[in-house]
C-alpha cells in the first residue's frame, strides 16, 4: 500500500473510496489512453491499482499527472448523471453493487421502471393506433 500503513490500519486523513469513484478514476484513464497519453502497459497497470484502491487519495494518485477533467455544464451533465445513477441503481437492483439496494430505494427504482415500460407501451399503441398522425380520430368506427 502506498500509504505506508498496514491492510488494517487507514491513515488518518483518509477517506475510502466507492466502488463509483473507482469506475469514474478507469474512465478518466482509458479516456487519456485513447488520447495517447499512456502506453498499454501503463494504462493495465493503473488500472490494476484502481481496482484494488482502498483510499480516495490512492485515486486522486492516479490521475495526479493528468490534465483537468473537462467540466461537463447543461443538459449533457444532467444526463451523464441520470446515466450513472441508473446505472449504479441496476447494479445494486442486481445485487452486483457492495451492499445492493436497500429494500426502500429497490422499491423505488421498481416503480421507476414500470412506470417506464407503461408510458413506452402506451406511446407505441397509440402511434400503431394511429392518435398521434396529427388527424382527428373517431372512435366510434361507424
């Protein structure tokens, strides 16, 4: 460990990391990769230390001699955000996540999914049912 301390004892400033910080630390690397900004063996290598990171500051390490991320501002925020809560929520939904969801949020994200699949449905049958052409339907078929 870099830190100096032993696999039980977390330095005192220490804070540890998720397992969404790490995954936020491998995009930042493969992102500089595919700038050219490492080699294969040293993007392997340091994502190998992401994965076994214990410590936000171990991360930070990692990207110490990177430029800085670019700020993402507007609607490309927001839905880069949604994105990663939805994908965080499935994850512990699926039981892949460190502790998953908590029977509360799991019920939420549930209902958020139905609600989903009925408005999807719902648009389709009434486009196949031809509501939405932009001409007024009759119901009565007589």
């Amino acid at each position: 460990m870099a830190t100096g301390t032993s696999p039980h004892q977390a330095p005192t400033d220490a804070v540890r990391c998720s397992d969404t910080e790490r995954e936020q630390t491998a995009t930042r690397l493969q992102d500089a990769a595919a700038e050219g900004r490492f080699s294969l063996e040293e993007v392997e290598e340091r994502l190998a230390r992401t994965y076994a990171a214990r410590y936000r500051g171990e991360l930070d390490a990692l990207t110490a001699d990177l430029p800085p991320a670019a700020v993402r501002t507007g609607w490309a925020a927001v839905l880069g955000l949604a994105r990663e809560q939805v994908r965080a929520d499935l994850a512990g939904l699926l039981g892949r996540g460190e502790a998953g969801l908590s029977p509360r949020r799991r019920a939420a994200v549930l209902v958020a999914v139905l609600i989903v699949v009925v408005l999807v449905v719902s648009m389709v049958m009434l486009a196949l049912h031809g509501v939405t052409d932009g001409e007024p339907h009759r119901f009565d078929h007589g």
